[in-house]
C-alpha cells in the first residue's frame, strides 16, 4: 500500500507542471487575458464579461486584470462618429485659444490702463488731439470765407451776365466751393472719428471695471462708476 501511495505521488509530482503550464497557456490564448470588463449600456445595465462586451462598443468600458491593473477601454466609432468627435475637438480647440487670447489681451489692457484715472486721462487726450484737427479745419473754413467775400465782390461787376466773368475769377469761385466742401466733409469725419473713439474707450471702461476690482489691494479705493 505505502508503496502505492509513493507511485501516486510521482506521479502527480510530475503531472502537476504540466497542469500548471497548461493553464498559463489557456489564458494566454484567451482574448481578455483573464481581464474583466464592466461597463453601464445604453438601457442603464451594468454588463460584466471576461471579454469586451459588445453591447457597450459605443462607450467607455473598465478592464481590470488578474493583476489588479485597471485600464479603460475606448469605444470603436464608426467613420462619421470619429469625424464627429474630431470637429467637437477642433471646436474646442477655437474656443479655448479665443478665451486664451481674450485673457492675453485684458492682460495688456490692464497693463496699459492700471486704474481709472489713467483711462480717463488718455480718453481727454484723444478727444484734444481730434478737438485740435478739426479747429484747425474750421479756422481754414474761416480762410475760405474770406477768400469767398473777396471774389464775389469782384463778380459784383459781373452780376448782370456772370457768363462775362473772367476763366481765372469764375476758377476761383468753383475752387473756393470745393475747397469748402473738402473741409466740411473732413470736420464731419472728425465727429464721426469722436464718437468712435468715445465709444472704444467706454467699451474698454466695461471690460476694465472688472479687472481693477479684481487687481485692487484690500481696503483700496473702487475703481470708480
């Protein structure tokens, strides 16, 4: 009997190896490896299999191996889903270099403009420089004027046929009224050019009141109405 029992023994001594080696190549050839795969489907189901599961290729699945390793598995996409995700991910790319880029500039508008008074300040400026142009228009209108009195009253000898009148006078009528127009037409421009640089600096005035309340040190004066 003992002896018996010693020739089982080899022989399982020489058969477990092989077991064992057996079972290592089984799981080699398994597709999942000996993972499990979990995932929650479309009607809410949480599904588990040793494989990936195709009731969830469509969304994210979670693998853990026999190691304890975890691991998410990507969904397959068919052509127009991919192209799909990839015009959401272009999208997103724009929207987050505009916001990048709107940062980048209240940054250099901050900088530029530190606190009201600064704002203010170059806003009075701007509006001397154009106040400045358009005087000096207006004191040529004036010029103008002038040069008109003079050549109507040399037409005053002409008044009853002003077909009469000399090419150079008649010349000097016709330059002296465009001349007049060019000059309106310019002071015109000039108001249009104030206005619009009133509305920038009352646009840049929104946008900074944030920034100064948020750059102020405690306890510090408000950035003004």
């Amino acid at each position: 009997m003992a002896l018996q029992d010693r020739t089982h023994a080899g022989a399982w001594s020489m058969l477990l190896p092989l077991l064992a080696a057996g079972t290592v190549a089984a799981q080699s050839a398994s597709p999942s490896g000996g993972s499990i795969y979990s995932c929650t489907d479309a009607r809410g189901r949480t599904l588990t299999a040793d494989r990936p599961i195709p009731d969830c290729s469509d969304r994210e699945q979670r693998a853990l191996s026999p190691s304890g390793a975890r691991r998410i598995v990507e969904p397959s996409y068919t052509a127009q889903e991919q192209a799909e995700r990839d015009e959401r991910a272009r999208q997103a790319a724009q929207q987050a270099a505009r916001l990048n880029e709107e940062r980048r500039r209240e940054r250099a508008l901050l900088m530029r403009y530190p606190n009201l008074a600064t704002h203010e300040r170059e806003r009075v400026e701007a509006m001397q420089q154009i106040d400045t142009v358009i005087d000096a228009a207006r004191k040529r209108l004036g010029e103008l004027a002038k040069e008109r009195q003079s050549v109507d009253d040399e037409m005053e000898f002409y008044k009853k046929d002003v077909s009469k009148a000399p090419p150079s006078l008649r010349r000097k009528l016709d330059d002296n009224e465009q001349s007049v127009a060019v000059q309106n037409r310019f002071i015109a421009a000039q108001d249009d050019e104030k206005k619009r640089v009133n509305a920038r600096f009352d646009e840049e005035r929104v946008r900074l009141k944030p920034l100064w309340a948020a750059n102020a040190p405690p306890g510090g004066a408000g950035a003004g109405r």
